[in-house]
C-alpha cells in the first residue's frame, strides 16, 4: 500500500533533484532534512509546503488583479466644443404602455474552470497528483538513467519509503511523459498552482527542455506569468 503523503515528503525532502531546500530556506521552516522527510517540519508537513507556496502566489494575483479594477477610472466625458449650439428643448413625455410581465430568465451558469472543479477526495488523492507532477517534471528533459534511479531509491529507502512505494515511483519513472492527466485535475487555480510548485521544486531548471515543459505546462493550467514568475522567485529560480 503507498502512502502518498509519507511518498511526497521523500520527494520533497530531496529523493529528486531541485530547488526544494532553498525553498525551504526562504520560508525559514526547515529544522533538518529529517523534519520534511518525515512529514513534519512545516505546518501540514509536505502538502502543507506546496500549499504554503500556492496561497501566497494566488493571494498576491488575487491582490494585483483587485487593485487594477480599483484603479481603473471611467473617462471623462469630452469639453463641448465652442459655439457648440444650445441643446433642444426637452420633449414632453409620452405615455408609455406599462412593462407586461414576462417569463422570468434563468440565472447564467458560474464560469468554467472553479465552481465545476474537481474536489480533491482526501490527503493522498491530493499528495498523489503533486507526486505525479515532480515524476512528470524530473522527465522534462528526457529519460531517467539507471544512476538517477538508483539515486532516488536510496533516498526514499532513507525516507522511510516502503518497497512498493519505491516500486511505484520507478513504474511512474518509465511511463512516456504524459501532461493531460494533470491538466485534467488541475482546473482549480488554486490546485492548478500546487501543480506547478511542485513541479518547480522536483528539477533544477537548468536545461532548454526543462524550460520549455514549464512554460507550457504553464500556459496549459492557465497560470498568469507575473503569478508564475512569484513562483519562481519565492524558490529562487529565474521565470521562463
């Protein structure tokens, strides 16, 4: 049986290469490897983490987008023009026949993408789909090596992980690189950022092809660039 909650602690704890500890630095939560591996050290532990991470990303575009309709201003109306002629007399009101009742119109239905979402069933359910977004995203720039693997596996055997659950990972290892699922379970903005900080916290964005997965995976969970772009330097990491 996996534990996907204990599994994502591993993976975040460093089993996979990338920028998990800086942003554990940044936070100023970390009190030792052991703290996140085992779950703990952050409120939450691992999901905790990448929720952590989220909210403040979400919050700060939630912000910037309430502060941009406070400060737009409707135009004022145009001067008249000089020698502009005086306006007409105003008509005298006609009697109009009285509004007759119609049918009553239905409510629009929310817009897509939040009140149709996808509610996450539990903790693993959720720790699963972050888990799924570090694997696909260490295959951003190809194939996995037999090294990498062995690699991985030891650090989630020093992360308690069980045979299975090491078994497991290396099963996601070899699967092609296949975004859609995530997509799919992604279309909450808040998750849809949880998807994406994991994503950033499994690879160290180094390579052309590393880039360019985050890029699209980017444009395809609808995340605005400035909101990514926090992302990036809350783990410090330059934007794509």
């Amino acid at each position: 049986m996996i534990d996907a909650t204990r599994l994502l602690g591993g993976l975040i704890g460093g089993a996979l290469p990338g920028t998990a500890s800086k942003a554990l630095r940044r936070t100023g939560r970390q009190s030792g490897p052991s703290s996140v591996l085992a779950g703990a050290g952050v409120p939450g532990g691992a999901l905790g983490l990448i929720g952590g991470l989220a909210i403040a990303a979400y919050e700060h575009y939630a912000e910037q987008q309430r502060q941009g309709h406070a400060g737009a201003k409707a135009a004022p109306p145009p001067p008249p023009g000089r020698g502009s002629p005086p306006p007409p007399p105003p008509r005298p009101a006609a009697s109009a026949p009285a509004p007759q009742p119609g049918p009553a119109r239905a409510a629009p239905p929310p817009p897509p993408g939040v009140a149709d979402a996808p509610v996450l069933a539990d903790d693993q359910a959720h720790a699963m789909l972050l888990i799924q977004a570090m694997i696909a995203a260490a295959k951003a720039d190809g194939a996995v090596d037999a090294a990498e693997c062995q690699r991985i596996l030891g650090r989630l055997e020093e992360a308690g992980a069980s045979s299975d659950e090491r078994a497991w990972v290396m099963t996601e290892m070899a699967r092609p690189l296949d975004v859609a699922p995530l997509i799919e379970q992604a279309r909450h903005p808040r998750v849809a950022l949880e998807v994406y900080a994991a994503s950033l916290m499994a690879i160290d964005v180094d390579t052309d092809e590393e880039r360019r997965y985050l890029a699209d995976l980017r444009d395809r969970l609808r995340i605005d660039p400035a909101t990514a772009a926090d992302l990036h330097e809350t783990v410090g990491l330059p934007p794509v």
